[in-house]
C-alpha cells in the first residue's frame, strides 16, 4: 500500500514537472523576437506575439542619406522587402537600406539626330554603358554630364544592349522585346494600380510602399490628397531609385485622380495656393463651353503634374450627366454629348502633347497619359444612385440612348490612331452594369462584359490601350449574378479574359497570380499568358511613351518653382472668373456700388463668405445693410451608412439609425428618393416599379439586410436635403432684409429645383469650386460673368421623375420671375441673355451616336425592345401587359419567377396572380426574335403585391411654399394681411401634415390661397 502512495506521488511529481515544462515551452514558442539592423549594427529589438503583427520603430537616421525600408536579406534584392501586415511565426532579422540624398545625376547621349536626357541613380547599382560595345562608361566622362556618343542604362543589369534598353527603337519594339522577358510575377505587378497612397508628411517611401514595389513588382502608384512639390519630387526620385535597383528596373509610372479645383469659402489667393495652380472643377470647365480654356488647362496641368511626378491623369470624368441626381455630376463636362466630346478632345490632346512655343512635338518629358473614365458612360444610374454600392449597380436606358453616352469617349478621346497624343492610352470602365445592353442578356459590371469592352471598345471602336478596372472591381465591387459569388482570384481571371489589363486599387500580385493557376488548371494557361503579355505590351507603352525608362527624375529645385507658379495660378484664376453664371440679376443689381454695404450671415462665429472687406463694407445686421449675399451648396442627398460605405451617393438605407435626425427608421428601411429640392420631397411620381431590379432572392448577407430587391422602386417615401440648414439662413436672410434686396451664390453640383430661391434672392450667381475672390471680382465689377449652364435646371421634382435616366435635356425646365428658362447653354452678362457663338453651336438637338465612328449605332441589327418596366400588379386583380418591340417579333420566356395565376405567350402577360412577388424574387428573362434582326435576350421586372400601385396626391408644391411663406417679413404687410397670410399658412401645413389622405384638389387649394397672399 505504501509502495503504491509513492509511486502515486512521483507521478504525480513528473506529472507537474511535465506540466511546467511544457507551459514553459509554448510560452517560449509564442513570442518572437524582431531584431532591427542598419549598417551592421544593432539598433532595436522587439518581441512580438505569435500570429501577430509588428509595429514598426521610428525610421533610423543616417547622415547624407534617405531611409529606404526594412528589408528581411541585407542586400535591397527583389521580393525581399519586410511586408507590415504579415504576421510573426519566427524571430526575424530585419536591415535598414539606405538612398543617398544627392542620388540622381542626369546625363545627355546623342545618336546621329537624336538626343535624350538619361537620368538614373547612384543607389540603384546600374551601370551606364556604351551601345557600340557594351563597354562601362568611365566616371569621368559621365562627370561632364554629355556624351556625343549613344549610351544605355543597363536595366537587367546583364552587361549587354537589350532592344527594351535602346531608346533608338520604336515603343513597339521595345515594349514587344520588355514583355517577352518579364515573369508572370513581374507582368501581375505590372497590373496593379495601387490603393490611395496618402501619408506625405516626407520624402521617404513608406514601408507598405516598399513592400509593394519589391515583393510584388507594382510600378503603378495613386498618389492621393495634398502634396507639395518639395515632397512629391524627392519622394518621385527615391521611388524611381528603388524600382530602378529592382528586376527589370521597370520605373514608377505615378498617377493623381483630378487635383486642380479650387476650393468656396477661401480668399483665392491669401489661403488656397502654392501647391498647385487652382481651376474650376470639370463642371465649372464646361460651364465656359471653351475647349481651347480646357486644353490651355490640361497642357499647364501636365506640366504640374510630370514636377510632381506624375505621368498618368486618372481624367477626365467624361459621363454625360444624363441623370441629374447623380452624385458625381460634378466631376463631368455636363449633360450635352457634343460639349463633353469636344472639352475630351481637347483635354487629352492637352495632357497627352509636350508642345515647344505653341506646336505640338508628339509625345514628351511634359506628356502625361489621359485614363479616361468611365466607359461606356456612368451617368444612367437608376434613380441616382450610383454604382459603387449595390444598390446603385445599374445604369437603365429607358430612352434607347446608349449609344450617346459612348459620344464622348468615341468622338473626344479615342481621335487619330492609336499612339497618337489625340487618342487616349488609357479607359476605366465604371462600376455600373449596362442593364439590358449587351444582347446576350449578361448582365455585368462592365469591367467583365466583354461584349462592352471586347466588341464594342476594342473591336468596334479600335482601342488599343489600357483599359484599367475602377478600384475594388476585382473584389467588393464587382455587380453581377455570374460574379458576385466568386473569390478574388476567379474574378481575376474572368476580368483579364474580358480584356481587362489592370486591376485599380490593388497592392498585390498575389490573386492574378492564383488566376494564372486556375488557368493552368483549365488547360488554358498558353492563351491566358497571351491576354498577360498583351496587358504588358500596352502598359509597358505608356511608360515608354513619356520617357519614364530614359529618365524618371525630377530636379527638384526646378519642381518646386514650376508648380503653382504666379502665370500658372493666374491662369487658373481667369478660368474660374469665366466659369462663373449669372441667372438672375433683377433691376439690374449687379455690379455693385463700391459703397455698399453687405450683411452676410456667419456660421460658427465665422462669415460665410470670405474677402468682401476688401470691396464693400461688411456690417454686422440686416438693418445697417443695403444688401445681403448668402452662399449655398445645390441640394444634397443623405447618404446612409454615413460616408464611407455608400462612398458616392445614397438611396438605400439597411435600416440603421439614420446618421441624421429625419427617424428612427425600422431594420429594413429600403429604397429612399434623392432629391433636389431642400424643401421635404415625397416621391409620388417615382415608378411603381423599377427598370432594373436584382437576380437572386436574398433577404440577409452575414445577419444584416440587403438590397438586392426584385423592385427597387421609392415610390412615395419622404426625403430632406442634408444642407436645409443653408437653405434655412437664406430664409432667415431674407426675411431679415425685408424688401432689401438678397444676393445667393450657389456652389452647384447638381440640377437644383429654383423654385426654391428664385422668389428670395434678387440676384442669383452659379459657381464651380471657384473661389470667394473670383464671385467678389463678378459682384464687384471688375469682371463680367459670361458662363453658361452645362445642365437644365428642373421645373419641379416631377419633371426629374418623369425624365428619363439616359436622354439629355429631356425636361421641362424652370422660369423665372423675369421670364429667363434655366436651360442648357443659358446665362446673363451685364447686357441680358447670353446669345453668342457658343450658344449657337452647342444649343442644338442632343447628338443621338458618335460621328467619327461608322456604323456606330449598336442596337441596330438587333431587335430593339421598347417596354422597359410593367405595371404593377395586385393579388387576387385581373392582370394584362403586353411587352412591346419596335419590330414585329417572338417573345419567348426563358426563365424567372411567373407568379401562380398567370400565363405567358408571345409577350403577353396575362391571369389573375393568386401569390405576390413582394420585394424578393427573380426578374423574367425573355428572348426576342424578328426576321432580319439579331435575337435580343433581356430582362424585366414583374411585381405583384397586396395593394398594387399607390398613387397619392403632389405635396411638392406645398412643401416648397410653406417654407417661403417663413421667409415674409410682416414690415411687407398690413396687419390684416399678415394675419391672412398666418392663417393660410397655418391652413397649409394642416393639409400638407394630411397630404396623404387627402385628393390632390385639397392640397392645389391649399397651395393657391398662401401663393396668393406670398407678396
């Protein structure tokens, strides 16, 4: 018995003893340590978590150099770069590499007629060597900077002239010669299109930028917000240096989204200047309808750009803002395919020429390759809504207009032949799917279509450039019912089979890489490295084209002075004073006295309006005051979630609390109207029924709602614009000064419903992002306004819904009180309307199809289905609609949900439905056949629920003049009068608070009796 207690306690004993020792081990075994070397030396360590990722030291310094990274080898050699995000599983070394601060030397080599500036680095180990032998060029002769002999970078590093190497050549052979040496490795980084790189407190590349140039060959870079030339071009030099040392020493090719808009609500030149040379936005160009202004603008601009380092414009936006909801009207030439095409025009032969005194020398050290977006046209979102977010994924065309929207892309960019400086190198296809545009009836984002980007860009209209995704197509973006349920590599590979060659805001290689296995798997690796090499072939053009590879450095001094400098600015400046519109001006307001005095309304303490001192006296009360100017922003729409998720516009919430006080809104909250009035919008002219609705019957993605609806129609719900509160202070001016005359200025970004401010503003001014100084510089005098509207601006919010979403210039448009239509190509200088030669040219009928392109109607030779949406059905009513074709055609039913109870033959749908489709559901998808056409596959939305459609009477109306109303002054009235006017008001927020119980001849009585007391 004892012996067994003992042998129990020295188990026991070797049992903790185990224990402890194991414990002891997997603590050891679950942390690392990170140890950080520069110049051989130990300078830090850290110990880090299994599984867990490090947070990098402070970069080290060293004296007469730039830090370059951490590296995981002490040679800076390809894919040996320390990746931040990756997680620790072993202690690590890591070694600082260095860039010497004076690094670059720049160098002159001719060859027979022909001399280029070769730049390169002394941190990138290259040696300069003569074509004729292939001998070193000795260090004294490089010293005297020329060299009547033709030289080369040896890129490869492999002491011999490769065709890539030897700038004697053609582009076509040098790229054909580059691309047949590159790695799948190197041709997938080459496809890349970095995220927004934002961090620019320094020159010194960021450790993520490191990662991505080293480990996975990215050479396209999206330099994102602010950044001055002292930093870019240093910034430029050590970016160079690194891809320089790199593989094939392929240089960076450096991109920027539009960065020369000026901003409202600064002095122009006291606050807003020195980086960069300050234009209006696209819109405000277009608003001058001169395309010579825009091309002076993109050849200024180019210049900027090359000092900065950037040799790629991801521009112009040339959408034809056809929906005028749209978000992004902003950043188009308008709604009119004829002005868009030519501003295109003239904007890429502007950035894409380098010209000396005036002519055009091809392309050039000032060249930069124009990408233009979005192909084959944005501007059709249904409702609004755009694309980024599911619940924008479609462009409809109920006008049969698709083709128009090509106009700009077709007659503007794509001009000449392909290498010209006239013809763009570059396309970003959009988010959006082209709804029943491609005659197959696949519907999907146009980046996978290849009827949109094989057929029709490629084939049709002879595109031979790059054609680059938006950024996050590859991933969360990508719309469609054969897309959306695969990973990121399948839709990688889908995408290059399409035609695509670069994947936008993508930092690693590694899912084209797993594409080319998937390939391999299918058997068709031989084709896919042929769409690889061909991506390569036209990538590798455009770096080739702007002089990239002989010398892609900047002399920073130099930088520094050409941007932003005093004639680049002024410049800047007179386009925004032109930019400007005059709508109104009653009783000839403008220009103003230099006396006058000005109240303007302050917000936080602040007036809103800056500079006026320096013109008018500025007072402090609407009694001191002769007038007041009140500054406003066009109408804008919430977005829920906040910013951030639906990024470009709203109108579906998934029912969470609203980020503004509107509701407390139920989880699934749904499809919300986009407005343009300030005024509470109800939508009760929306369609009962969307054109487009979703493909699969999902009610919840990972537990939160979704807003894939089968009908994504609005109809009858309720919206304020965002920015009342503005509209709001103009009321309250207004109703300050009396019968003192209001001026507004507006910031436009969209049509607007005037019939909001024309009754309380005496002079109205449209600007574009243009400054404070330059509207002062109009009000003031000193400069005339001569802009004119590049939209329509909307009779009522009616008229929005009733227009359709694909056909410019389809509304009724707004009247003043001085008898002026708001219409495209209007405006007013000191004399009256605006009636000279760009109104004669551009204020014609819309072109309907590109000019310069043959047989450029593409819905020609295939049967053309003229019913886009039908009518609302109700459970348990008789039902009839017949789908209607231009041509006598079969109709044949493919597939979809046909809800019980009703029949289908030849276009007919026909019964009595005895179950509903609700929200949910599967859109029908027919096949349409005629003799002499092509067959058409499409889809259509068929929506039975419990009510049917719901139709209630306007309150639009009412809504607007109950808020004018609050804008009268009683000093206007007798006291009757006044009391009239309060009790009519009073009466009119009752009927408008019962708007929809009640007929519409109740609400029109309501409405009449306050307009006819409003004074």
């Amino acid at each position: 018995m004892r012996t067994n207690s003992k042998l129990i306690l020295i188990f026991f004993i070797l049992a903790v003893l185990v224990f402890v020792w194991m414990n002891n081990s997997l603590a050891q075994d679950s942390e690392y340590k990170i140890t950080f070397y520069t110049s051989g030396l130990e300078i830090d360590s850290k110990i880090v978590q299994r599984n867990q990722t490090i947070e990098l030291p402070d970069p080290p310094e060293r004296e007469g150099y730039v830090f370059a990274g951490w590296y995981t080898s002490e040679s800076e050699e390809q894919y040996n770069a320390f990746d931040p995000t990756q997680e620790i599983n072993s202690d690590l070394n890591l070694y600082a590499q260095w860039i010497a601060e004076d690094h670059v030397n720049i160098i002159e080599s001719t060859s027979a007629d022909k001399t280029v500036e070769l730049g390169y680095s002394d941190s990138s180990g290259i040696e300069i060597r003569s074509m004729d032998d292939n001998s070193i060029v000795e260090a004294e002769e490089l010293e005297t900077g020329t060299l009547d002999y033709p030289v080369y970078k040896d890129l490869n590093k492999n002491g011999k002239l490769d065709p890539y190497e030897d700038w004697r050549l053609s582009v076509d052979e040098r790229t054909a010669d580059l691309a047949s040496q590159m790695s799948y490795q190197e041709i997938a980084g080459l496809m890349l299109y970095s995220s927004h790189q934002t961090s620019w407190e320094n020159s010194m590349p960021t450790q993520a930028q490191v990662t991505f140039l080293a480990n996975d060959d990215l050479r396209h870079v999206l330099m994102a917000g602010e950044v001055p030339a002292e930093v870019a071009a240093p910034w430029n030099n050590n970016i160079q240096a690194i891809s320089e040392k790199l593989g094939l020493g392929i240089p960076a090719n450096n991109s920027s989204d539009p960065r020369h808009s000026a901003a409202v609500g600064v002095e122009y030149y006291s606050d807003n200047t020195g980086t960069i040379s300050l234009w209006p936005n696209s819109l405000g160009l277009a608003a001058t309808f001169d395309p010579e202004l825009v091309k002076e603008f993109a050849q200024i601009a180019s210049k900027e750009y090359r000092a900065l380092g950037i040799s790629t414009a991801l521009s112009p936006q040339i959408d034809i803002a056809t929906e005028p909801r749209w978000n992004r009207t902003n950043g188009t030439f308008g709604e009119d395919p004829k002005l868009a095409a030519d501003m295109t025009e003239a904007y890429v032969s502007g950035f894409q020429g380098t010209f000396a005194d005036g002519e055009l020398t091809g392309w050039g050290y000032d060249s930069v390759n124009a990408m233009m977006k979005h192909w084959p046209g944005g501007g059709a979102g249904e409702g609004g809504r755009d694309a980024h977010s599911d619940f924008g994924k479609y462009s409809v065309f109920p006008g049969n207009n698709f083709d128009a929207h090509t106009i700009p892309f077709v007659d503007g960019g794509l001009v000449g032949e392909n290498g010209d400086t006239t013809m763009a190198t570059a396309v970003m296809p959009y988010y959006t799917i082209s709804y029943n545009v491609d005659p197959s009836g696949k519907d999907l984002s146009n980046a996978y279509s290849e009827y949109i980007i094989s057929d029709l860009l490629r084939d049709k209209y002879n595109f031979d450039g790059v054609i680059c995704t938006d950024w996050g197509v590859d991933g969360g973006r990508g719309w469609g019912p054969a897309i959306e349920p695969l990973d990121t590599a399948a839709r990688s590979k889908l995408l290059i089979e399409a035609g695509v060659n670069q994947f936008g805001g993508r930092n690693t290689s590694r899912y084209i890489l797993e594409a080319v296995e998937l390939a391999e798997e299918e058997g068709t690796e031989e084709e896919f490295r042929d769409h690889m090499e061909f991506a390569a072939v036209r990538l590798l053009k455009n770096i080739f084209r702007t002089g990239l590879f002989e010398n892609p450095y900047l002399d920073e001094k130099e930088s520094s002075d050409l941007v932003g400098n005093e004639e680049f600015v002024e410049k800047g400046y007179e386009a925004q004073l032109k930019s400007i519109i005059m709508l109104k001006n009653k009783n000839d307001l403008l220009p103003l006295a230099e006396d006058t005095a000005i109240y303007i309304p302050q917000h936080e303490g602040e007036y809103i309006f800056k500079g006026a001192e320096n013109d008018f006296t500025v007072v402090d009360s609407s009694e001191e005051a002769d007038l007041a100017v009140v500054t406003m922003n066009s109408p804008q729409s919430p977005i829920e979630p906040p910013i951030g998720w639906a990024m470009f516009g709203g109108g579906w919430s998934p029912g969470e609390k609203a980020p503004y006080d509107f509701e407390e809104y139920p989880y699934d909250h749904g499809y919300y109207p986009l407005t343009l009035q300030y005024s509470e919008y109800t939508a009760v002219e929306a369609r009962d029924v969307s054109i487009a609705g979703d493909y699969r019957n999902i009610t919840e993605i990972e537990g939160t709602a979704s807003s894939k609806y089968l009908n994504r129609s609005y109809k009858n719900r309720k919206m304020t614009a965002t920015n009342f509160g503005q509209y709001q202070q103009l009321l309250d001016t207004k109703k300050a000064m009396g019968d003192k005359p209001v001026i507004t200025v507006i910031n436009l970004d969209n049509p607007m419903i005037f019939k909001e401010v024309d009754p309380l503003a005496d002079a109205i001014l449209l600007r574009f992002t243009a400054s404070d100084n330059a509207v002062l510089d109009i009000l003031s005098g000193r400069e005339e306004p001569s802009g004119l509207l590049p939209l329509q601006m909307p009779e009522d919010m009616a008229e929005v819904e009733n227009q359709a979403e694909d056909l410019p210039r389809d509304m009724e448009v707004y009247q003043d009180s001085a008898g002026n239509y708001y219409d495209f190509a209007f405006g007013l200088d000191w004399d009256g309307v605006i009636d000279d030669h760009r109104v004669e040219k551009y204020r014609r009928e819309p072109l309907k199809k590109p000019q310069t392109a043959e047989n450029s109607n593409t819905t020609a030779d295939y049967v053309t289905v003229e019913t886009k949406t039908l009518p609302m059905g109700q459970l348990g009513s008789e039902y009839s609609a017949k789908i209607k074709t231009k041509e006598p055609a079969n109709l044949e039913l493919i597939s979809g949900d046909l809800p019980a109870g009703f029949e289908f033959e030849n276009g007919v749908l026909a019964g009595t439905p005895v179950e509903k489709t609700d929200k949910y559901g599967e859109q029908l998808k027919l096949r349409a056949a005629a003799a002499g056409k092509l067959d058409r596959v499409f889809r259509i939305t068929l929506v039975v629920n419990e009510t049917g459609p719901v139709n209630l009477a306007d309150p639009n109306q009412l809504s607007i003049l109950i808020n004018l109303a609050q804008a009268e002054n009683a000093g206007n009235y007798t006291d009757q009068e006044w009391e009239e006017l309060n009790e009519a008001l009073r009466n009119a927020k009752a009927v408008y608070q019962n708007a929809a119980e009640l007929e519409q001849v109740d609400l029109d009585r309501a409405a009449e009796r306050l307009e006819r007391i409003i004074k």
